[in-house]
C-alpha cells in the first residue's frame, strides 16, 4: 500500500515539475538569459540507482510468477525505472529553474530510495536475489 502512495506521489510530483519546466522554458528563452544549473547527480549514483530500480522489478516480478500476492507489487514496480528517467531527462534538459532543478533531483533520489527499500523488504526466501 505504501508503494501505491509513493507511486501516485512521484507522478503528481513528475507532472507538476514538467508542467514547470514547459512554462519556464519560453520565459527564458525569450529573455536570452541562460538559466543557472544545479550541480548533476553523480554518474555513479545515476548508475546505481537505474540499477536498484530495474533489479527490483526484474525481482519483484520474477517471484510474483510464483507468489500472486507479489503481482501488484511487480505492477507498480513496473513505473520505477520510467519514472526515474523522466527526472534524469528533466534534470538534463534546459529551462528549469533552481528551485525546479532541485526538486527534480530530490524525486529522482526519492525513487531510487523506494526501489532500495522495497527491494531490501522482499522475502530471501520467497524471492531470491540473483549472483553477479
């Protein structure tokens, strides 16, 4: 239940930023100005993250093959990885604002916090975890 609240969160919160980030753009852009730039989330915490979230749902859905309780869980699982792009794309695209630009940046640690979490509550047991 706590993931289907995060999931309807992270959307109004990635709709409003986009809706932002579409009104802003023209501002700037007619004023010539170049808008200030926050500093980017680091590659390697960019990496982790794309991998916390697409290993949570490969693993949430894998087991929920066998444990139907877990099909809505794989359900919302699903939206992490897609949701987590569209903060990277955000955050790599121009006109935001600062204050957008970190509000961009805080969803996206949000997400990849959500999919270490949900991941880390899976049961070993039910669900294992594959071996590099």
């Amino acid at each position: 239940m706590k993931l289907r609240a995060l999931g309807a969160l992270s959307q109004t919160l990635v709709l409003l930023v986009v809706a932002g980030a579409l009104g802003c753009s023209k501002k700037s852009s007619e004023q010539g100005e170049r808008p200030v730039r926050v500093e980017a989330l680091p590659k390697a915490e960019v990496e982790r993250a794309q991998k916390a979230c697409t290993s949570y749902l490969k693993r949430v859905c894998a087991c929920a093959k066998t444990t139907p309780e877990l099909e809505q869980q794989c359900e919302l699982a699903k939206a992490s990885p897609g949701a987590l792009q569209i903060n990277l794309d955000l955050l790599a695209s121009e006109g935001l604002q600062v204050a957008e630009q970190k509000a961009v940046k805080v969803e996206a640690r949000k997400i990849a916090a959500a999919c270490f979490e949900a991941d880390g509550k899976l049961d070993i047991a039910l669900c294992p975890r594959d071996r590099p």
